[in-house]
C-alpha cells in the first residue's frame, strides 16, 4: 500500500509489521510520535505486544535486554538525551549479544539544551559494538526497521536504526508500506539458541575472568577477552550478512541493492562528497548544481557506519581526487568522526605509493544551525578548486562567529 | 492461601542453591537466600544487579544457583524484572515466577527510580532488597540504609551523620500488593512471607535484615545471634502491609506478647562498626524505641508504621 506519512510513523510501521513483542519507551523529542503511535495501534488491537511506559530510557534499554533475553523481539526508540541516559545500557545490551532493535531519532545534546538535529548522538554511541544503520528517506526508514530485526537476530548483535530528527521524523512523503504477509515470509519469528528457562537454567552476564576457565564439567569457557573478540568478530561477518539481507529483501520487496552506501553521479567522479543521513539527499541538489558549472562531482551517503565496510567504502573512493565529508558531529578536540574513519579506510590503499584522494572536513548543522544549499554548494566548490590543502584543519559551514 | 507456619520439619528438603558459594564466611545472606529460594520453587527467574549476590552467584561459567538468573546493571533491576514479566507474557508463559535481588545500595539509592516506576505500573514480580546496610561488595560504604552512627569506609572517623532510609514504607506508599520486612535470623518466617508473597499480584516488596560479619564488625559465629538482638531490642521490626494495613509480624509480633524488649545498647555493642555511639546516643534511640513500643503494646492490633 502506498500512503503519505511522517517518518516516525513509517518506523512505527516496521516495527509492526515486524511483530516486535516487547516496545519500552519514554518520551524524547523528536522520538516521541513514533512510540505514541505504536501505543496506538497495540491500545486499539491492531497489534498485539507489551507495551512497557518505563521511567527512563536506562530502564527502557533494561526492558529490551530482560525481554530478549527471555526471548521476546524487543523495541525502543530514543533521541539525543536520551540515548546517552542509556549509554551503560547500550554497552551491555552490545556486551549480552541481544537483537534488540532501537531507533535513533537524531537530535543534538545537551549542554545547551538543543531539541533541534544533528548527529552528535548516535555517534557519541559509536564504540559500543552496537550495529549503526543510517537512512535518508521514509522508505528507508520503513525498510530499514524490517532488516534490522532480520540483521540483529542473524548475528545476534543490536541495531541502531538512526534517522534524522525533524528533517525526516516529522515530514510527511509518500513511501511504499510492505503486505504484513510478504514481512513474515522475509522475517520469520524470533527464536534464540537459548532464552532464560527455569526447565534449562544459565547464569547470565555474570562475572568473568580475565582468564578462560573450566565449567563445573571440566570444560573449557570463554574468559572476558575471547567473548568481546567474539563480539568483533562477529560485527566483522556482519558486513556480508548485511549484503545478504539486503539481497533477500530485493528479492521479497524489489527495494535495495546498496546495503552499505548510495552513491549519486559517483562513476566518474573525480570529488565526491561523503556524509550520513539526509544530508547526503541535499547535496544531491549540490551536486548536479556543480555538475552544470562543469565539476565532475558526486555524492557517497553511508549507511552502513557500524561495522564499517572500509574496504567497500575505500574502493568505491580510492580512484577519485578529492573527497568531501559533510558532518553533523564531531569527534571534540579532533575532527568528525566519520572523516576519521574513511581517512582509515584509504590508508591501506595509499601503502603501495598509489596516489591518495585529498580528504576534507566540514562540519556543519550542529543543534539545528540552517543548512543552506548556496553554503554547500560553496564549500563543495572550494574544495574542488583548491585541492589537497597543507593541513588537516576542519573547516566550519554556517559558522556566525 | 494456607496459614499454617512452616516448621523446619516441612520447609521443602529441594535445594536451589549448590553447596559451597562465594559469600564470605557466615554471612547470613546464604541463608536468607538458600530459604527464599526454596520458597519461590524451581519455575522462577532471578534477577541480580552488582552487589554481594553476584559474588555469592559464582564466577563464569560455575554458578551458585540452580535457577536461571539474569545479571544486570547497577540501577537497572527492577526494570529488568519489567522487561522479564513482559517477555513472559508476551510468550505466553505467565506461569514462571520473576524475583528481583537486589542489595540495599541496589534498592535504596541507584535502584530506586526504577523500583519505583515498577511498583507505579503494577507489573508482576516480587522485588527482595537484602539489607546488610551498606555497600559491601566495594568495601563498607555507608548506602541509604546504613543506620545513624554505624562507621563505614567512608564515614570512618565519625560514622554515618544520618538516619537509615525507610525504603519499606517508600514503598508501602505506592499501594503494592504486599511490603514485608524479614530478617536472616529468622528464615522459617522469611520462607512464608516469601510464599505468602508469590500468591499476590503487582510488585511485592520484601526487605531482608542480613548481618554482615566482616561489615558489621562481629565474630563470624554470631550472624544470627545479630539478627535476633536486632527484633528483639524492637529496633528491627518484622511486620507485614497488606491492603495498606500494616501489622507486626513473626518475632516481633511475638514481643508484644511478651511486652519486653532486650535493651538496644546490647545490639550496638555487639557490632564493631557502632563503637563510636555514646551512651546519650543510645540513650536516645532507646527512648524512641520505646515509645513505639508503648503504643504497640497499648493497642497489638493497630502497629501501623509510624
Ligand atoms: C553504575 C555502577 N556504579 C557503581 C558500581 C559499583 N558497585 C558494584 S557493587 C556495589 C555495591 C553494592 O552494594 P549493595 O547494593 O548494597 O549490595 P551489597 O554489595 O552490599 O550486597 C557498587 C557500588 C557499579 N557496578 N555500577
Ligand atoms: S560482605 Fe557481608 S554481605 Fe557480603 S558476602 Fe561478606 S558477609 Fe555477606
């Protein structure tokens, strides 16, 4: 069915159709309508879950980690504040290989109190071991819920589904809603190799050496280290079930085909520029501006951040002269993040001598601060025409300073 | 519902806890746990925030418990024990008991927002705070429940300014189902009001009185004997609230019968950690105690909390 929504309906939709069992939520701006709405459809029947109105989004993460633990799907949802309330909680949901599934409504943090977008959140959250997903557009947003409920149970690692607050969560687009019928031949239900069961007790989480150690059998189990090297390398394996996952839902829904990054006028790029979330749709704008002045210019939007596919990213980058990274966060007292990590990812491409593509960094759009196409367009045209700059300094866009 | 007492002729001979754990020696939290779970049976589900139980619980991947047991952040239990029921109901296995064990620490202070927000929507499961009045798993630091007076890691020269938090009556004022107060020292009484607790819906709430040897400051020997002077001076009272009526209960019920208390300077000077109390103090609370003992041995019926 084709309807005209907001983004956190389109959310709310995903997790319907995808059947989760146990929805924790507390209220955040610009989260709040999704969570609302998800308590509409259980309050009138139209879906059957608990719906859990905790007192904080740490004990929201804590519904979610006792419920998958038991063996239910479990939701929540948050924003900036929010998020970072659970930050102990994200760690050990990572920690307790759970898939519980959030969505990350983007939205700056505190201090000053901001309720506008950026993305300072979610990757204030990065190290966490939880898989980052970033979408652009309602369809996404609808699509993206699906898979990550498939991805988190697949390799039993939690997912961030992370949108952009206000730009997508409270605008209205058309998007495709999938048949509840074709979602449960895609995802099928839950069913964890072990949930808590008095008929087959374990001890969970408990504490753990920092050497392996012999069970009560003589049997050898896993100390601290080699359960958090497991956690890695299964974020690593990740990469490629996310491209299966997004292949079998090509197949089911004809929707997909870049489950890592979208490119846009990327083939003959010689500058391309790099960002996350809906930013990246802006600067397609940017972009074929720049192309009728001449600038072979294009536009990489990431959406796969945790784990990071560099070596697909580092290809997809490697051959054009100079890259762009437009970012709404930063890595405070070095630059953004993602520019850091897609620096990383063309180290091992510049080791035999290759000649390296210039990287330059902008941040922009922190709490809100207006985005204006003619700055970007600006900015982006700058840097094509100054080339590889001396140092590494970040630039500012929109600054009043 | 059955009112006939156990005896330890008829407590259940099932163990659930596997013998040998990791809890210093006579702490009296073995016990209390040992007979509550017993009392909850095998068909339940623990959960445990950092605290002395974790230790007791055992190091990956040898475990103390028989049942299965959920190991979850500092302040996050009694939402976990949420996330449990919901699960539970969710999957249509409403049969299996959840029971949240938490330190005082655990309960009192980081623990609280999330007790409370449970016991306000009413969801399904019995939440026991064992009280060993500190925060002993890191050392002896004073918690919201440590009383006035008692020297800890970090009230050591002084000894705690202030007054021990009333969690249980924090919690009688939420309007749960069920609020008891036990003690280690009397397990035959914590295993009913445990039983007594599981027939009843929402949260229940159970406070359990648990003499620390190495925290209290008192011979290894002597858990019990610290858990009976503590009824018996009537500074511990056992009581039960139900339908917000609240009655003494157990041995304490059993004083008013006797309209005697043993006086309370003979608890504070079984216990290094009271050595810096003055006999004016004492004095003191000794006069509280027995004013409230005056009025429950003037009217037995009507002990409501104070
Ligand atoms: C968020 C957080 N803060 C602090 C700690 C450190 N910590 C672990 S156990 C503990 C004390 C527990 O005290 P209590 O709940 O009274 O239980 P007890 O150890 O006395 O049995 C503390 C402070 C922690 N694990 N997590
Ligand atoms: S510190 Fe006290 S409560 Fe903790 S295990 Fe030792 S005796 Fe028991």
């Amino acid at each position: 069915m084709h309807i005209i929504e907001s983004g956190n309906v389109a959310a709310a939709l995903g997790v319907k159709l995808s059947r989760a069992q146990v929805i924790a939520a507390y209220p955040i701006t610009p989260q709040t309508p999704l969570t609302e709405k998800l308590s509409e459809f259980i309050e009138s029947g139209e879906m059957e879950a608990q719906y859990v109105p905790v007192e904080s989004e740490h004990s929201a993460m804590a519904v979610c980690i006792a419920s998958s633990s038991a063996g239910a799907r479990a939701f929540t949802a948050t924003s900036a504040n929010g998020l970072l309330y659970m930050h102990e909680q994200i760690q050990w949901a990572a920690g307790a290989r759970l898939p519980i599934v959030m969505c990350v409504v983007n939205r700056g943090v505190g201090a000053p109190w901001t309720i506008w977008n950026d993305h300072q959140d979610s990757i204030s959250q990065r190290d966490t071991g939880w898989i980052q997903y970033y979408v652009n557009d309602h369809q996404q947003i609808i699509d993206g819920v699906i898979k990550a409920f498939m991805l988190a149970e697949e390799v039993m690692i939690p997912v961030m589904l992370c949108y952009d607050g206000y730009l997508l969560s409270h605008t209205y687009m058309p998007f495709e809603v999938p048949e509840a019928s074709a979602v449960d031949a895609f995802l099928p239900p839950y069913k964890p190799a072990y949930a808590l069961d008095p008929e087959n007790p374990a001890n969970l989480n408990t504490v753990t050496m920092p050497d392996v150690r012999l069970d009560a059998k003589g049997r050898l189990a896993h100390g601290y280290m080699e359960i958090r090297y497991l956690l890695q390398e299964d974020l690593i394996r990740t990469i490629d079930v996310m491209a299966r996952i997004d292949e079998s839902f090509r197949k089911h829904f004809g929707r997909g085909g870049s489950p890592y990054y979208e490119t846009y006028q990327c083939e003959d790029a010689e500058f391309i520029a790099v960002s996350l979330g809906s930013l990246s749709y802006h600067l397609r704008d940017v972009v074929d501006m720049l192309r009728a002045d001449g600038f072979k210019v294009g536009v990489m939007s990431v959406h796969l951040y945790r784990p990071f596919p560099a070596e697909a990213i580092a290809d997809a980058l490697a051959g054009s002269t100079g890259i762009v990274v437009f970012e709404k966060a930063l890595s405070y007292g070095y630059q953004g993040a993602l520019c850091s990590d897609i620096k990383s990812a063309l180290y091992h491409k510049g080791v035999d001598g290759s000649r390296m593509p210039f990287v330059h960094n902008y941040i922009l759009g922190l709490g809100g601060r207006e985005i204006r196409t003619t700055d970007l367009c600006e900015a982006f045209r700058k840097s094509c025409t100054e080339g590889a700059a001396p140092t590494d300094e970040l630039r500012w866009l929109g600054l009043k300073i | 519902m059955t009112h006939t007492k156990t005896t330890i002729l008829s407590l259940p001979e099932e163990e659930f806890v596997n013998p040998g754990t990791r809890a210093c020696a006579g702490c009296a939290l073995g016990t209390a746990y040992r007979v509550a779970l017993k009392a909850m049976g095998r068909n339940t589900i623990l959960v445990v925030p950092p605290s002395c139980l974790t230790v007791l619980q055992g190091l990956y991947p040898i475990a103390a418990t028989k049942l299965p047991s959920l190991n979850v952040t500092f302040a996050s239990t009694a939402a976990a024990a949420t996330g449990l029921t919901s699960a539970l109901k969710a999957l249509g296995k409403t049969d299996i008991n959840v029971v949240a064990w938490a330190g005082d620490g655990g309960t009192s202070d980081i623990g609280l927002q999330a007790l409370s927000g449970a016991a306000e929507r009413g969801d399904n499961f019995l939440f026991i705070c064992y009280d060993n009045e500190g925060y002993m798993n890191t050392g002896v630091q004073r918690s919201g429940t440590t009383p006035q007076g008692a020297i800890t890691s970090n009230t050591p020269l002084k000894g705690k300014l202030q007054q021990k938090k009333d969690v249980p009556s924090i919690m009688a004022a939420h309007g749960i189902s069920y609020v008891a107060t036990c003690s280690a020292a009397y397990p035959l009484d914590l295993y009913d009001k445990v039983r007594k607790a599981m027939t009843l819906p929402g949260v229940k709430y159970i406070n359990i009185h648990i003499p620390c040897p190495p925290g209290w400051g008192f011979d290894t020997r002597y858990a019990v004997k610290v858990g009976k002077l503590a009824v018996e001076t009537g500074l511990y009272e056992l009581y039960e609230v139900e339908n917000s009526v609240s009655r003494l209960s157990g041995a304490s019920r059993k004083l008013i019968d006797k309209r005697a208390l043993v006086p309370v300077s003979e608890y504070f000077r079984a216990q290094s950690r009271f050595k810096l109390m003055r006999e004016a103090q004492i004095g003191e609370i000794q006069k509280q105690i027995d004013a409230r003992w005056v009025r429950y041995f003037e009217s037995p019926e009507d002990n409501g909390e104070s």
